[in-house]
C-alpha cells in the first residue's frame, strides 16, 4: 500500500496554492527546508516531478495538477470523516465561503429562513474578497462575484440579476426624476462593484454622460447600496443585493423594468464531489426556493 504521509500531502496543496515554498512555510508554521523535504518525499513515492519552476515562483507539472485533482476529494473526504466523529451532535455542518456584499446583504437577512427549512444543518458562513481553494477539503462551496472563468469547479450561475439605478423614496420625492438625462443633475453613487457601470448604462439608453462628476465613489455595493438608502444620490447596482432594501421600501427603483440591465454576477461554486452532499444539495435547493420568491423584485416590478 502505497500511501503518503499526511504531512506531505498536505504541504503539497499549500505550495500548489500559494506557488511559493516561502508562503507556504510561513502558512505552516515550518522552515522552508523542512516544506522541501515533505514536497521531495512525496515525488519520490509518486516517481515523477510536481513542480517546477516558473519566474520567482512554483507551477504544477501535468501530473501535479492530476494529483491536486485527485488529493482534493481525499483529504476534504478525511476532513469530513473527523468532523463526524469529533462531533458530539447530529448536526451536519455546511461551511459556505462568500463574497462580503452578497453574504452581508443577501445571505446574512435570510439565515432564519435557511434554518427553519434545515434545522439539522449548522450554517458556517465567511467572507472575504478572495476565492478560496477547496483542496483543503474544509469549504464545501463558495459564492463568487463576476465573470465565471473557473476550471474544474462546478459552476450555478444566479440568473434575473438586474443592475439599475435605485434610490430612497425620501430622494425621489425631493428630487423629481422623469427620464435617464434627468440623473446627470442629480447626485450620483458610483461603485467599481457592478459589471454594468454609469457611463455603460447612459450609453445604452442613449445620454452623454462624459462630463458628469460622481458625487460618492465606493469599492463595494454594500457600500453605495446603504449611501442611496440614507437618501443621499442615487446608486446603479444589484436589484440582487437590494432586495431587502426593496421589500423594505427603503430603497425603489427609479425607473420601470426596461432601465435594468440584465447580469450574470454571481455564481455557486464547488468541486463536482461537493456538489452530490446531500447538505450542499438542500442549500442550492434553497437558494432557487428563496430567488424565486423575490424574482419580482425586478426594476419597477
């Protein structure tokens, strides 16, 4: 039987994630030579190479990114295994990665709801604004924001996402507005954030829009979503993550339906191995449940 060390296995997804010996020591709390022994013990009981030097860094060989493949199921299946036994409870445990605007203005509102259908799942939730590896076995999927270029991932785009211009009917009310000319006198959010921005939109409905200021810029929709709210300018972003802003009322569309422009932003990700648990099934299952109950929460729907 031959079966490599655990430690090995482990620092080769370390370095095939970080590319860098260095990275990964410090990742591990070991020297970089003592990374270098687990990476060169686990090539001599494969027999061939893992690595192999690009620029300052590291990239996996042909037969690296095969075993990278075929690690991933093993030790996410291992990490499962201790979870079930440590575990003093029959709660299954979902961990979910997201981007920080969809977990904050979407996910997070609807955890009572996810719970009252699942009470025996235990919903782990954590953001950043980095796509994480699933090699470590430890996320079961991941919701990333932008355009879906992901290989060897299983990939559930979120559909009837519309970007469109928003504001609080406080502003709408002090500030009359009848077409999309109109907003180039009006006080403008602007968010790097939204696949769709300002000057695409004017463009697409035919309003020069070369010359308009911004009045607030953000780097993040949260951001320039809670900025329109308070009734300060007016935002274009995800009908997506306003959506309890619209079932609110604190925020409306400023426009009928034909002003949002359709995006696919967000996407479901996981190995095809994450996506047969049965935990991850009921999440997605959800999911469809809780985006069809707001899919009229389409611009001026």
């Amino acid at each position: 039987m031959r079966i490599p060390p655990v430690k090995s296995i482990v620092a080769f997804e370390c370095v095939a994630r970080t590319k860098s010996v260095g990275r990964a020591s410090e990742e591990l709390g070991l020297t970089a030579s003592a990374v270098s022994h687990q990476i060169a013990n686990l090539e001599s009981i494969v027999g061939q190479a893992l690595f192999f030097r690009q620029g300052r860094g590291l990239a996996l060989t042909p037969t690296g990114e095969q075993y990278l493949r075929d690690v991933t199921g093993a030790l996410a299946e291992l990490n499962r295994a201790t979870e079930r036994a440590s575990s003093q409870a029959e709660v299954d445990i979902l961990r979910v990665h997201s981007s920080p605007s969809f977990g904050l203005m979407w996910l997070l509102p609807r955890l009572e709801s996810f719970q009252a259908d699942n009470g025996d799942i235990q919903l782990n939730l954590s953001c950043s604004y980095e796509d994480i590896s699933f090699t470590s076995g430890y996320y079961d999927i991941d919701i990333r924001y932008g355009y879906a270029h992901w290989r060897d991932l299983q990939v559930k785009t979120l559909r009837n996402e519309f970007i469109a211009p928003l504001a609080s009917p406080e502003y709408l009310a002090r500030h009359p507005i009848h077409s999309p000319a109109d907003l180039l006198a009006q006080r403008l959010v602007f968010s790097e954030t939204p696949l769709v921005q300002w000057q695409q939109w004017f463009a697409r409905f035919g309003v020069s829009s070369e010359h308009k200021a911004f009045d607030f810029s953000f780097d993040r929709s949260y951001m320039s979503l809670e900025t329109a709210a308070l009734g300060i300018g007016v935002a274009l972003e995800s009908m997506l993550l306003a959506s309890v802003h619209l079932r609110r009322g604190t925020l409306i569309p400023v426009f009928d339906h034909t002003y949002g422009v359709e995006v696919g932003a967000h996407h479901i990700v996981c190995p095809s191995q994450n996506a047969d648990l049965p935990r991850v099934q009921r999440f997605l299952d959800w999911i469809d449940r809780e985006l069809k109950s707001t899919s009229g929460n389409r611009a001026g729907a």
